[in-house]
C-alpha cells in the first residue's frame, strides 16, 4: 500500500507544474503516518511504500524538524510485529543524508530500494532545470551508496530533449545511464508544461530528436539488461 508522507513542493524544477497545483511543501505529522501505517497492517497490507513528491525533505516543516530517518525507524516499528517491509520512494539526491543511509542499511524493515531521479548528468542542464549536482557529483553519490549498502537495487530517472539541451548533452546523459546501470530506469522526453518556466526557454528541442533520445535511452536499457519505462512528463 502507498502512504503519502507529505504533499506539494518547493524545489521548483523548471519543468515541473506541481508547485503551483499542489502548493508549497506539507509534510503529515509522523503521528498520523504511523497511525495509517498500523491500520494497514491490521488489515493484511504487508509492505507500505512511502510517497512524496520529494520524500528526503519530511518534516523540514515541522515543530522539531524531524528526519526521514527517524520516520522510517518509527514506521519499521510499527510493521515489526507483522513481519512486515517499508520501502521510500523519490528521494532527490541531496536528500541522501548520513542518517538516511545508515537506516537504509541497518533497519532490517526498510528495503534497500533507493529512488533518485537524477533527470539528466550535465551540471550546465541541471542548473537549467533549477537544480544541483553534477555528473561526478551523482557518480560519487551512487559510487557511495553502492559501497555502503549492501544488496541496493537503485531506481531512477532520466529526461530527454530539454530545453537547450545539445548532441553532446545528450550523449553525456546516454553514457551516464549506460555507466550507472540501474536496477531500472524511467526516461521522460521532455514535454512543455504550461505556466513553467521551461516551457518558456529558447531552444525547444524538435520532437522527434527528443524521441530519438529517448528511444536511445531504453535501449541502452534493454541492451544492458535492466528494466526501463518511457512517457512523457506531462503524463
């Protein structure tokens, strides 16, 4: 069963409309999650998958400010006793703190199952996209978490023909993802979202070079073995 742990969102990624559909950043109290936790167990669910659209920042809002971390140790209590699993979903990559990971790899409920959309590798598109990091950044982040956890199974994802984005941009992105070879991979061809920021650049990349570059992301995929899913952003 999926519990949502928090609604909305402040990052404001270029490209993405639900900060003015959803609203700033709330994240549920630990006290209502663990209660809809128990009920769920009560009723047979054996594996809770917590959700948000940018789980690593819980309780950033809160009285306190709690962690990820602790939540996950709380909610890994509470399915203790039915022998039951929690798994996290859409952690962005500055979200990976000491703490997250040292829970991912110790707490014996929650499954080394890590989701990090990285959406693309190079340092001058992710800055157009409002967000951090670098290739050497992400390859040092998954490098370390590869190390330090044992039996991993990493997720993530990739988008195709941003704005701007060049031939050269998106083969750094293919070999990236060819490189990194996640468990399994989500490509987006980038679609333009109405009132964002993204929609609004200079060089919108022609349609079928987008799915071109998409096409070649799954099949780096499918060449190497593991698993891959494709659509467009606004869908």
């Amino acid at each position: 069963a999926y519990v949502k742990i928090s609604d909305g969102c402040d990052r404001w990624c270029s490209f993405c409309a639900i900060p003015k559909i959803r609203g700033r950043y709330q994240s549920r109290t630990a006290d209502d999650i663990i209660a809809e936790v128990e009920g769920l167990m009560e009723g047979g669910v054996r594996e809770v998958v917590l959700i948000g659209q940018d789980t690593g920042v819980w309780g950033c809002d809160l009285p306190g400010h709690p962690s990820l971390a602790g939540l996950l140790c709380k909610v890994a209590q509470a399915v203790r006793p039915y022998h039951g699993w929690v798994r996290v979903l859409y952690l962005q990559p500055e979200g990976m703190t000491d703490e997250l990971i040292d829970v991912l790899r110790d707490v014996d409920e929650v499954l080394p199952y890590i989701d990090i959309p990285i959406q693309h590798c190079s340092e001058r598109i992710l800055s157009s996209m409002n967000r951090s990091g670098s290739a050497d950044e992400l390859r040092a982040l998954f490098d370390r978490l590869r190390f330090e956890i044992p039996g991993m199974v990493l997720r993530s994802t990739a988008m195709a023909g941003f704005p701007g984005e060049t031939d050269d941009e998106a083969d750094e992105l293919a070999a990236f993802v060819a490189d990194q070879e996640f468990d399994y991979t989500s490509v987006f061809a980038y679609s333009a979202e109405e009132g964002t920021a993204a929609a609004r650049m200079d060089g919108q990349v022609d349609e079928d070079v987008k799915l071109e570059r998409t096409q070649r992301l799954i099949d780096i995929a499918e060449q190497m073995g593991f698993a891959a899913t494709a659509k467009h952003v606004g869908e």
